[in-house]
C-alpha cells in the first residue's frame, strides 16, 4: 500500500462509530484482508493496556477480562468505536474465514500478553528484598507509603535498551519526588551490568542477577515489562512500553 495513502486510511477508518453497528463491519472489512492495514490501524487506534470500555460484537458492554479472552481466541480483533482518542470504547469484531490469518495470530499473541498484564493488576506485589549495584537496599517494608516504578530487562533485550533515554528523562521529572522510586531488575551479572553500564547510562537503580524473581514470583515471559505500584503496595498498572509509564505514574498520583 502507499504510505502517503495509509494516514488518509487511518483517518478515515477511526471517524467511523460503533453507534451503528454496521459501521464497524465496514472497518473491520477494509482492514480484516491485510496485516499491513491491520496493523497500522491497531498501533494508531487501540491500546488494550488503557483503561477503555469494553463491549462485545454485538455492542453489550462486558468485563475487560472478557474481552481480552476473547481476543486471545484469534476470533476478534478489537475496534475503537469513537473517532476521540479520550472516549475509549471497544467492540470486538469477528473476523472473517478468508481474513489474513496473521492478524489472528498476531492478534492472539497481543492480547494473551495484555491479558498476562491485566491479571497482575490489582495485586499485591510479592515481598521482596532487592540489593542495586551501588549496595542500596530496596524492600517491601522500605518502599512504603512510596510509588515503585520497576522495570525487568536484560542487555541483550533491544527494546529494553533503547527505551533507556525515555526512562531517564522520566525518573529526571520526578528527580525532586521522595516518594516515587524507580529500580530496575536485571537477569545479568553484577560483573556484566557494570561493564555495560559503562557505556550506556540508565538513571534507575539496578539490581542484578534477578532472573529467578522475575521468572518465578512475577511469571514474566514478555521484556521489557514495567511494574507502577501504589504506596501500599498494589500493583495498579503492567505495560511493556515506555510510552505508558508516565501515563500509569500520573494515574495513582
């Protein structure tokens, strides 16, 4: 497709509303043939880590639970039924026999991650006691009555690396904040986080050799993932991108 033609696209695809059902099967047509069209449309439209209103296809409002498993079915894609990015409504829309069978796929793996994501919200984060490479101590108990922001990630992860500029000018926004902590977990070596450290600032505490707490007390199998957790200790929000963490810090303020 032509990228100059792929804005116009979008535009018109998110004008259309939910209001009338067939509106959305006009949507879900023009966009169900190509991963391309698809995709596009998604990462300009949806965002299932956002506290939106979920309905299903036939536009009665369910759980976002609910809707998220239907996802994970490979059957539905989701669709924003308003063209204002701030009123947040989804329908689901069943795809088509002879839709790409990429997008059910891609679709599937998403929403079986935000799904992960949303499970994890609304707990209490596991005790822990964290050590960082400059011998400061992080625990349940220290980090009450504050905002923990934490980030698991390893080197060799791309994105977890290249997000590091947008971290650092979040934790340098709340700089003067005794109450927001920022650490990040790390699977690597003490040894190998120091040398890499050398040559690529990140302004969190980090912690090594965690592989074992991420795996096994915060079932991780998606990196990077970020965790923003209430000062007492709830977890309120999961995400795997940069881009919504200062979104998800401004929400329990």
């Amino acid at each position: 497709m032509n990228r100059c033609f792929m804005p116009i696209l979008i535009s018109f695809l998110i004008t259309v509303s939910c209001q009338q059902l067939n509106d959305t099967k006009v949507i879900g047509a023009r966009i169900e043939n190509s991963y391309q069209d698809w995709w596009l449309y998604y990462n300009d439209s949806i965002k299932l880590s956002s506290e939106f209103k979920p309905h299903d296809a036939n536009l009665k409002e369910v759980s976002k639970e609910v809707f998220l498993k239907s996802l994970c079915t490979g059957k539905y894609i989701p669709l924003r039924c308003s063209s204002d990015k701030q009123n947040n409504t989804y329908k689901l829309y069943e795809l088509k026999p002879n839709a790409d069978e990429n997008i059910s796929s891609t679709m599937q793996n998403v929403a079986q991650t935000e799904l992960n994501n949303f499970l994890k919200e609304g707990q209490q984060m596991k005790p822990f006691r964290f050590v960082d490479l400059n011998g400061h101590v992080h625990t349940s108990e220290n980090t009450k009555g504050k905002i923990v922001i934490l980030k698991c990630w390893f080197i060799h992860c791309k994105k977890c690396v290249e997000e590091m500029p947008e971290l650092n000018k979040i934790v340098q926004q709340y700089k003067n904040r005794d109450d927001i902590v920022f650490v990040s977990l790390a699977s690597d070596s003490e040894a190998a986080l120091k040398k890499f450290l050398s040559k690529c600032n990140f302004d969190y505490a980090v912690v090594p050799n965690q592989k074992e707490f991420m795996d096994s007390a915060l079932n991780l199998e998606i990196y990077p993932t970020h965790f923003i957790i209430n000062k007492r200790g709830i977890i309120t929000k999961v995400v795997n991108d940069v881009k919504y963490v200062e979104e998800a810090i401004k929400a329990i303020e």
